[in-house]
C-alpha cells in the first residue's frame, strides 16, 4: 500500500514536470510563430502603400505671401509697369538736298536717283559722249545726278544725267559761249539766227542763264544734252541736262524713248538749283603810317 501511494506521489511528481516542460516548450513554439507572423505583417506592411492622412500634411506657405498695399507707406508700394511707348515710324523726305560750300551751289533731286561727287563725278562725265561745254580747260565736275537704268523699260533708254561743273579758267565774257556745237561760219544771211546756239536764255529766279543744245551719236549708242552757264563768283558754272540711248530701235524691237520725258525729269532737279553769292572778303583797316618826326639839329656850343 505505502509501495503504491510511493509510485502515486512519483507519477504526480513526473506528470508535474512533464507538464512544465511541455509548457516550456509550447511557449517557446509560440513565441517562435508569433515573431515569424510579426517579420511577415511588418514586411507586407512595407510593401503596401501607406495611406496618406489630411491631417499630417503640413500646410506651407507661400514665398510670396500677398502684401496688402494699404498697410505699405506710399513710398514703398510698387508703381505699375509703364508701357513701352510706340515707335512711330517716320517716312524720309521723298528729296535728297546736296549743297557744296565751296562754290556756294545746291539743288535737290529723288532719294531713288544716285549721286556721284569728286573724282567719280569727274570719271563719269569724262566716259560720255559730252564730257563739258567750257571753251576754256580745267572744268571741275561737283555733282553728277543719275535716273535709275529702269526708268523706261521697255525702250532705247541707257542714262539720263544731271550734273555740275564750274571752270574758273573762264570770265564773264567767254562763259556765256559752248564749244559745241560749233558755230556755223557762213550762218544763212535771211535766217535770222546767231552762228552759236548759245544765244538763247533761261531766267532761273533771279539768274540768267545762257543755253544751248547738241546731239552727237558714236556707233549705236546716241546723246541729247542741254547745256546752260551762268557767271556767279568768279568762276563759270555749267549745269547739264543729257540723256543716253542704246540705239536699235526697229532691228531690236525697242521702242525709242521719248527724250522729252526725260528732260522733264531732269530739268525739275535744275529748278531747284541755287548758288549764293560769295561773301566779300573782309578788308580790316589798318591806321595810317605817320611820318617819322623831324628833330632840330642840335646847336653847336658856344665859344
């Protein structure tokens, strides 16, 4: 009986410790699975995307933050922007005015014509079938105007020149003759004409000018020239009105221009001509040169 009581208190005792160490065992299992399912929930939840809340957005504000202009002294707040004023565009005068000091002459012609001064006004008149009309040497061309090459299309027309020369190797008498065209010796005695076409005038405001006018031709090419001179500043002044053609006519097809058209082109750039009278060279009065004083001889002392 005591035997059996003994093996009773030792199988209690056992199953006591049997139960402890499947306690043990049981939490250790699963304290293992809940770290397992806690790696696996915190991991999914990495990998899902977070929702974001309203209220954990921090509200940023503005780097400009809008000033109220009535808080701001007058001095501080900001003028508006000026608009750019609008450029108004000016149209150039349709006329070019070329003036020379020197010789006191100026006129105006188109802005579409050209110009040429200096030694290419001298090298332009010189290529032409009528350089100058001076009977004397040493004209100086000043200015030499030029219609543009398409003036008359369609026609014979290859220049059409306006230009200025002054000689001053010519006087007062001889300025009012031309060398061309020469003077016909033997004039008709019943025709009443002078020998030197340069007999006819032109009142230009208050100048007088003497006129003449030649054609010549040098193989197909043909020239007119109106030439007129005034005496004005000691020196002779030529102005010359001269249109070029290229000939053909009929064998090419090309009608003749008609010169008088020309001339009225030209001769509005002469209406406008002006030369202003040299000033007089001031003469500065010196005093008169007074006679050296004449001194008494000294008298001879007394013995």
């Amino acid at each position: 009986m005591a035997h059996i009581n003994r093996f009773n208190s030792l199988s209690r005792i056992a199953g006591t410790h049997h139960s402890i160490a499947w306690e043990k065992n049981a939490n250790a299992l699963l304290f293992a699975a809940l770290l397992v399912v806690c790696s696996i929930t915190v991991g999914c939840s990495k990998d899902r995307p977070q929702p974001v809340s309203t209220n954990q957005i921090p509200t940023t504000q503005s780097s400009n933050p809008a000033v109220s202009t009535d808080l701001l002294p007058a001095s501080s707040v900001p003028e508006p922007a000026k608009k750019a004023p609008k450029k108004v565009a000016r149209k150039r005068p349709s006329t070019v005015t070329y003036s020379d000091k020197t010789y006191g002459v100026s006129f105006q012609y188109p802005r579409k014509y050209a110009l040429e001064t200096g030694d290419a006004a001298n090298e332009l008149i010189a290529s032409g079938l009528f350089p100058m009309d001076f009977t004397q040497p040493g004209g100086t061309a000043l200015a030499v105007v030029s219609l543009p090459a398409t003036s008359f299309p369609g026609t014979d027309f290859e220049s059409g020149l306006f230009n200025v020369s002054v000689n001053k190797n010519v006087g007062a008498e001889d300025c009012g003759k031309f060398s061309v065209p020469q003077p016909d010796p033997k004039p008709p005695a019943d025709s009443g004409t002078q020998a030197n076409a340069a007999s006819s005038k032109l009142m230009l405001g208050k100048l007088e000018l003497q006129s003449t006018e030649a054609v010549t031709a040098e193989g197909s090419k043909q020239s007119d020239a109106k030439y007129f001179h005034v005496f004005q500043n000691g020196a002779c002044y030529e102005f010359a009105l001269k249109v070029g053609t290229i000939g053909g006519g009929t064998e090419t097809a090309t009608k003749q221009v008609d010169h008088d058209k020309v001339f009225s082109r030209l001769e509005k750039i002469l209406a406008t001509l002006k030369i202003t009278p040299a000033a007089a060279p001031e003469v500065v009065a010196s005093a008169p040169h007074e006679a050296p004083k004449e001194t008494a001889a000294p008298e001879p002392p007394a013995q």
